[in-house]
C-alpha cells in the first residue's frame, strides 16, 4: 500500500468493481490515481487534493473539473463504475474503507445494474424563427396591419416550434423508461438517456425525431458514463 494513502483526506472520482485482472488507472488531478479495495468493491481515489487552494483559482479549479471527468470517462473505457461529483472527499484511508465495507453490497447491486449501461445526453436546441422583413413602402394602416401579420406569424411559429418539442419528448419517454430531462437553457432542452452499451438503435431513433422536429438542431453525445442514473 502506497504511504501516501496512511493519512489525510482523500479525493475520491468513482466506484467500481474489484478488478479481477491488473486495471489501468489514469493519471488524476496532479498525481496517479490509486485503487482501493474492500470485499467486491473497489474506490479510485488520488491523494494531496487540496480543494481549497483549487476553489480560489478559477483556472486551476476549471482544470480540475475537467480532469475530474476525463478521469471518470477514461476509466468507463475499461470497467463498469458508479461516478462520483467532482470535489468528493473522505478524511481517511480508514474512513473510506469503512464506507465501503457498509456500502458494499448497495454499491455491487448498483454497479451491477448499470454494468452493461451507457448514458447520452440528447441536447436539442432551438432554430431561430426567422420571418420575412415588412415589405418596404408601406405607411399608415398597411403597415400596421403587416407589422401585426408579422408578429402572429413569428408567434404562430413559436408555438409549432414549442409543439415539436412536446412531441419529441413524448416519444422520448415512450421508447426510452431511463431517461430524465435536465435543466437547460432558454432555447434548448436536455435529455439524458440510459441504454445498453451494445444499443444501436438510439442513432436510428434520434434521425426519427429529427424528421419529427424540424425546427430543432438535435445533438447527441457519445456514450458517457451514468453520471445521473446513479
């Protein structure tokens, strides 16, 4: 056991299974993470994070988010695991390995239900409503009449817009039992999806909804690790 791992809190990134054969584990924050075991269940842990000192540098602490995650995805790549938020910490070797071995069993009944799970992010964004521009010349009553014409086009395609989306999701939550809709910003909607790994038919069903919604851009990510479905 690494000495650096006898005291001092320690940064935790997930959970996975014992490994049965060597992993490899990447590079974290600053040092190489470490695995520590107990029973079937296994943390990925980093020592010397000071999350202090982090939190009172914007750009290092950016880095490290980021880090945080390629962490996790890099790990993801090679073993099932349940993701943990950046900025987890537990004070001791001996408090960490207390939680596993009281957590064992939840954690191996979770790991093994999201073994074989992948999880997207469907990120559908809004097209701008562009209208035509009031035709030039026009004065007086004519020009109110096509000013207020054109207000109710803009809001009529707003409202088709709208409806689309309405229907996406709906068909989003018929096909798909793991999924949830995340808080977005104005003009966009995000869904995160949980299907197998082996899963082909997500891509065919995001070109449905393509076709179903064409005044949405709809994104979908690569295959993540089960950030929500934890």
């Amino acid at each position: 056991m690494s000495p650096e791992l006898t005291s001092g809190p320690i940064y935790l990134y997930s959970i996975c299974p014992r490994p049965q054969q060597p992993l490899t584990l990447p590079l974290g924050l600053a040092e190489p993470t470490q695995l520590i075991a107990v029973d079937n269940v296994a943390a990925v842990v980093e020592t010397g994070v000071d999350l202090a000192t982090l939190q009172t540098d914007e750009p290092r602490l950016l880095n490290a988010v980021l880090s945080h995650d390629r962490v996790i995805c890099e790990l993801f790549q090679t073993t099932p695991l349940l993701p943990l938020r950046f900025g987890t910490q537990i004070a001791s070797l001996d408090h960490l390995k207390a939680h596993l071995a009281t957590q064992g069993a939840d954690y191996a009944a979770k790991l093994e239900a999201l073994a074989q799970k992948a999880e997207y992010q469907l990120k559908l964004i809004a097209q701008t409503v562009e209208l035509p521009p009031v035709a030039a010349g026009l004065t007086g009553r004519d020009y109110f009449l096509a000013k207020k014409q054109r207000l109710e086009d803009q809001a009529n395609s707003q409202e088709q817009q709208q409806a689309e989306l309405v229907q996406v999701l709906d068909h989003i939550y018929s096909a798909y039992s793991d999924c949830l809709e995340a808080e977005s910003p104005a003009g966009e909607a995000r869904v995160y999806i949980l299907v197998d790994r082996e899963d082909d038919t997500l891509l065919q069903q995001v070109e449905e909804w393509r076709s179903q919604a064409p005044h949405w851009n709809l994104v979908l990510s690569e295959p993540l690790p089960p950030y929500h479905f934890v």
